[in-house]
C-alpha cells in the first residue's frame, strides 16, 4: 500500500534560524504580514522583535494578539477580521501550539470560505490556505510543521481536530534561543506532548519505516534532554536537542497519525480547558497499557529507548519508564489534581471515539473501555 508523506517545503532549524529565515521570507515576495500571536509574546516584545526584522526586510506587518492557550472559533474569527482590515497578504504566526493552530485556521478560511467548523476531519478544504510561515518558540507541539490543526469549539466543548494538507506552513522555524525564557511547567508540558507524539506514532496502524525512524531518535532526544531543559532552561544544548526533538516527532505524527491518548486529551482540553501537554502526559502510560494488548513488542522497544538514553530510567518498563519520567519533570499525578470529575467521563468518552486520532490507535476501544482508561488517569494508584 502506497503511503504520503507530509511535512513543509522550507524548514529551517537551530541557533539563529531566525535571522537566516527573514531571507527566506524576503525571497517570496510578500508585502505584508499578519503576526498572529498571544498576548504574553506580545507583552514580552516578541511580536514586535520579529515585525522589526521584517520591516528592515521591506515587509510591513500588523499583529493580533488575542491567541488563547486552547485556541477558540471565537479566536479564529477575531483573526480574520484583523487579516481583513490589515490588508495582510501572508500569516505568521509566533509561538507554541496554540498560536500556529489558530493561524493555520484563519488562513484556511481566509481562502476557502465558510466556517472553521466546516473544516473539521479530514482534508475537507479546496484551495491552499493563506500563506503561512511558522515560528515557533516551545519544544512539543510540532503544529508548526504539521498538517493538524485542533480548534475548541467553544459551544460545543469540543475541540475539532482538524487534519489537513492545505493548513501546512510553507516555513517552519526553530530557533531555540527563543525557547530559553520558557517556564519549566511549559517546558515540561510540551516536552512530554512531544513524547506522546514519539509514542503514537510508533505504534500507530500507520507507521512506516520513514516515521518509525523519526519516531525512535525523538523518544531518544527526549529521554535524555527534557529532564536538562526543564531544570536548566539556559542549557542551550538541551534547547536546540529538543527543538529537534519535537520536530521529529512532528515528522512522525504528522504522517502516521496519532491514538487515543490525543483523542482523549482533546477532550479534557475542550472541556475543562486544560494544558494539552499535560493531559497527555497523564494519559499516556494508561492508553499505553491499553494497547499493550496488541502492540506490545513496539512499546518494550520504546521502553529500552527510554532506559538506555536516561540513567534515571534505567530498568524500568515503558509504563514505568514514561511514568518516572513525567515525574522528574514536574507533571502532576492524576486528572483528579486538575478538577476533572468521574461524572463527565461518558460524554468524554463519547466525543474521544468521534476524534479522528482515534481512528489509528492500534486497538480499537469501546465506550466503557475509553471510561475505564480516563478512571486510571483519575486517581493512580
């Protein structure tokens, strides 16, 4: 069976990838930018860090910072007003996560039409979006390189996942010295997303030789350099080997799809409108002893990943191996601590088995078995 691989046509990585991308901006021709953005890079001059170095380039730029953590359709609509007014001919957005994916929303709109709720699923879109250049500033996401986009829909509770080729940047840029003033909960949070990314992807039905390869040397990255980039942040060592790190993992998902563990954990998002990173950390060694039932061999292969390339690790089984890990980060212990409660599991449930990342999960699950898998993350022995 035939198999595509996605990722963007330009991506550029390491120290000062930033400068070397504002040529590569320069040659496309734009006019002007539209920096979609959060309020917190905002505050810290950022936003305007980067619109600086445009306008040395003879690109002009607006910014719209009103970016959310769990970006919202309310979001997403704010943003292509702001695009409308600024004339802008191109997107950038700058951040994490949340930042490229309401960006990638307001440029699939902005040409496509309709509503970012008609967009939800599969390729459901016509045209390429508006063009979008990536810049990313935290280690765990990926969403700079890939072709998901996760909306919450506000009314709903929900968050749409939405899996498309036309929502992936033509640019992505990873520059770690803008990753050294992330906070360690941050940088633990999306560090451990990017491990689940590793995760899923390796086991997914999915997997081919391309993405188990990207797969492995994240889990390897990861194992070794999260703990340092956690509690030394200024470790720039740790920073660019995570910025690869995640990329890879990106590389991975991006291509073999995901599993339960994000299928879950977009839920918790949508609902409670919890850290994503952390949701998947919580969730992941529980939907991993889940699918120890059919994809067993794959997860000891990830287990001696994780023991070989960290000493603190050394040992253990995968279960135990991701579980000590998050630990050492700083990741709390249970959905409990989170305000979850055992009485939204069942619609919880029920909106997990309709997300599309289910759909390669390497075994599939049924309502009560997705009920019990959220009650073990609740309160872990």
């Amino acid at each position: 069976m035939a198999t595509q691989f996605f990722m963007p046509v330009q991506n550029i990585l390491g120290v000062d990838a930033l400068k070397e991308a504002m040529d590569a901006i320069v040659a496309f021709g734009f006019k002007k930018a539209l920096i979609v953005t959060d309020a917190g890079l905002s505050k810290l001059g950022v936003a305007e860090q980067v619109g600086k170095q445009l306008k040395e380039k003879g690109i002009d730029y607006a910014v719209f910072d009103q970016v959310q953590p769990n970006p919202t359709v309310g979001n997403v609509n704010a943003g292509l007003a702001e695009l409308k007014s600024s004339g802008a001919d191109f997107i950038v957005s700058l951040g994490g996560g949340s930042s490229h994916d309401c960006a990638k929303g307001i440029a699939v709109v902005a040409t496509n039409g309709g509503k970012i709720e008609d967009y939800e699923g599969v390729n459901k879109s016509k045209k390429p979006q508006l063009p979008l250049i990536a810049i990313n500033t935290t280690a765990g996401t990926a969403s700079e390189m890939t072709r998901f986009t996760i909306i919450t829909d506000e009314t709903r509770h929900v968050k749409m996942a939405i899996v498309d080729k036309n929502v992936t940047p033509i640019l992505s840029v990873n520059d770690p010295l803008l990753m050294e003033n992330m906070p360690a909960p941050l940088t633990a949070a999306t560090g451990m997303d990017a491990l689940t990314h590793a995760v899923e992807a390796y086991v997914s039905t999915a997997a081919d030789p391309i993405t188990d390869t990207c797969a492995v040397k994240a889990i390897e990255l990861i194992a070794r350099y999260l703990p340092t980039a956690v509690h030394e942040p200024k470790n720039k060592e740790a920073r660019e080997k995570m910025a690869y790190a995640q990329f890879l993992a990106g590389m991975a998902f991006n291509n073999a799809s995901l599993g339960y563990v994000h299928a879950m954990a977009h839920q918790l998002g949508g609902f409670y409108d919890l850290p994503h990173g952390v949701c998947n950390a919580l969730l992941l060694p529980h939907v991993e002893r889940f699918n120890q039932q059919v994809a067993k061999g794959r997860l000891d292969e990830i287990g001696a990943i994780l023991s070989k390339n960290n000493p603190d690790l050394a040992g253990l089984e995968v279960i135990d191996a991701i579980t000590k890990l998050a630990r050492i980060v700083g990741i709390p212990k249970s959905l409990k601590e989170l305000g979850v409660k055992e009485e939204d599991f069942g619609v919880l449930a029920d909106n997990a088995l309709k997300d599309v990342c289910g759909l390669t999960n390497p075994i599939q699950a049924n309502k009560e078995q997705i009920i019990g898998i959220f009650k073990a993350a609740f309160d872990p022995a």
